[in-house]
C-alpha cells in the first residue's frame, strides 16, 4: 500500500492531520482506532463554538470527513516502523505494509495502569511500561508481558530475543490472527485466560501472583495494555523523545527526523482538543506539501 502522508493515530489530532493533508491532494492513510482515542467517551463543554458535545460523537463524525476526503482509515495498529530510502514503511498487526514518504505520530502518550498491588511500588525495579524502552536490562532473565491487544503481543515477541523465558498474561485476547500465529509459533508460554493479581518482591521484583493463586517466580512485568504509542514508534526510527515521553517539534510540527512530523498529547502539554486540533492542521499541511514536492 502506497501513500504521501501516513497518519497513526485516530484521535482528533490524526483525523485533523488527515483532513488537511487529504484535501492538499495528498494520498492519505490514517492508521489507529477511532474508539481508542483518549477523548472517546467524555464529554467536551471547552471547546470553541461548541457549547457540549460527545467525544464519541466528535472523533466519529471526524473520520466520517476524513473518508470523505478521501482519506484511507485502516483500523489495526502498527507494530513496526523503519525508516526506507525513500520514507517510511509501515507493518500493522494485520501483516498490512504502508509505504509512506511522510509520517506523522498521533497515537499520543497514555499509559495504561493495571492497577495492582506492588505496581506502583516496582516501578522502574522490574514493573515496565514500555518493553522496547527496557528490553536490553533483562536480557538472560525470566519475564512476563501483560496486556489483551497487539502491543502486548508484539512486547513478547521483542522480549523472546532478550529474555530467557517470556511468559504472556492475557484475560481477553484481542489480536489478530497473523500476530497470534507468531506468537504460537514461538516459544512464548501463552496465559489465558490469566489476570494479575499482585506484583511482589523486595528491592526488586521477584514474581507475580495470579488471582487464581498461581504464582510465578521472574525478574520483570512488562505492562503493555494497548497499541504501541507515539513515543515506542519514534524510538524505531531513532527519534529520542524527552523523559516524560513527549516529542519534540519545531513550529511547523516536524521532529528531528526530515519527514516525521507528530502532533497532540504527544507533543507536550496543554493536553487538550484545541491544542490537538491545532497541531494536526500544522503536521497535516506540511507532510503533504513535503511529500508533493510543494
């Protein structure tokens, strides 16, 4: 699949960079989930020239325009980016490949918390929310990855070249059949269904406890509840974002990397629509004038 401008993301701050980008005339492709977005399910009373309206009902009608536009929604995540000769190439947890020559991150920054005993505690001493972040100090150790969706699936699988046992916590599998199909064809130790009941240990982690009792001695818990976040993506192609995960950007969105523009959440505070909105028109002009050519 070809493209001028790949979007991940499918919030606000996407579907605003598709918009722009789609009716610049560039081929656009946004990749992510509409009902992932961190403004699904909340209201919006802040928001210029709208007095109230449903999250839900805005991102949902933002996608509607961007297909009108032209806009190609794919509704998987991306597990792979590298960089190519002539841009960007793309692989999704549905062995979908986007060759782009301009990206823009929007998936933004959230990360999602189990909520257990000991994870607060062992954070940065064994508890992990970011595998690709952490792979390298638990190599020839035993660890587990916890999540239902691609992100977690894709975690143990980068894990198994590091880690000497991996196992794999799910309660509600929510992967695609291609990624799964790695997964049974590895030598990861699949749990489901499985739920995390406390995370243990002393000045470091030491194993978990499931809430059927089960027990398992290791030396690390990988957190990884979602799709992989702008940040993770950024790392692949060799984009440092700061210590609380944001991206820098110049005025016109664009990061250190000649053609990688990011915009929303991700970006750095205020975390709102407005700013997310605003950041998406900027990305979303100039990847497509770069990609033209214009």
């Amino acid at each position: 699949m070809q493209a001028d401008v790949t979007i991940v993301g499918c919030g606000p701050a996407g579907l605003q960079a598709a918009i722009h980008s789609s009716r610049k005339k560039a081929r656009t492709i946004v990749v992510g989930h509409p009902e992932k977005s961190a403004i699904y399910g909340h209201e919006v009373e802040n928001y210029f020239g709208i007095r109230l309206i449903n999250g839900d009902k805005l991102v949902d009608v933002g996608v509607n325009q961007a297909e009108e536009f032209g806009v190609k929604v794919l509704r998987e995540d991306v597990v792979k980016l590298e960089k190519t000769e002539t841009g960007f190439r793309l692989l999704t947890d549905h062995d979908t490949e986007v060759m782009t020559k301009t990206l823009i991150l929007a998936s933004g920054i959230s990360r999602a918390k189990l909520g257990v005993e000991g994870e607060k505690d062992f954070y940065g001493r064994g508890v992990s929310y970011c595998a690709q972040c952490d792979c390298n100090f638990f190599k020839g150790k035993t660890v587990a990855v916890v999540g239902d969706e691609s992100e977690a699936a894709f975690s143990a699988l980068l894990m198994e070249n590091y880690a000497s046992k991996v196992y794999w916590i799910t309660g509600d599998l929510q992967v695609a059949k291609p990624l799964l199909d790695r997964v049974d064809k590895s030598g990861i130790e699949l749990i489901h269904p499985g739920k995390v009941k406390r995370i243990f240990g002393e000045q470091i982690v030491t194993g978990l406890e499931l809430e059927d009792g089960t027990q398992i001695e290791l030396n690390g818990v990988f957190i990884e509840l979602g799709a992989k976040s702008s940040m993770e993506l950024a790392l692949d192609i060799d984009i440092i974002s700061d210590p609380s995960g944001m991206i820098k950007v110049d005025s016109e969105c664009m990061t250190e990397v000649e053609g990688v523009f990011a915009c929303g959440d991700v970006t750095g505070q205020p975390w709102q629509l407005a700013k997310a909105v605003g950041e998406g028109c900027i990305a979303g002009i100039n990847a497509a004038k770069l990609a033209k050519g214009d």
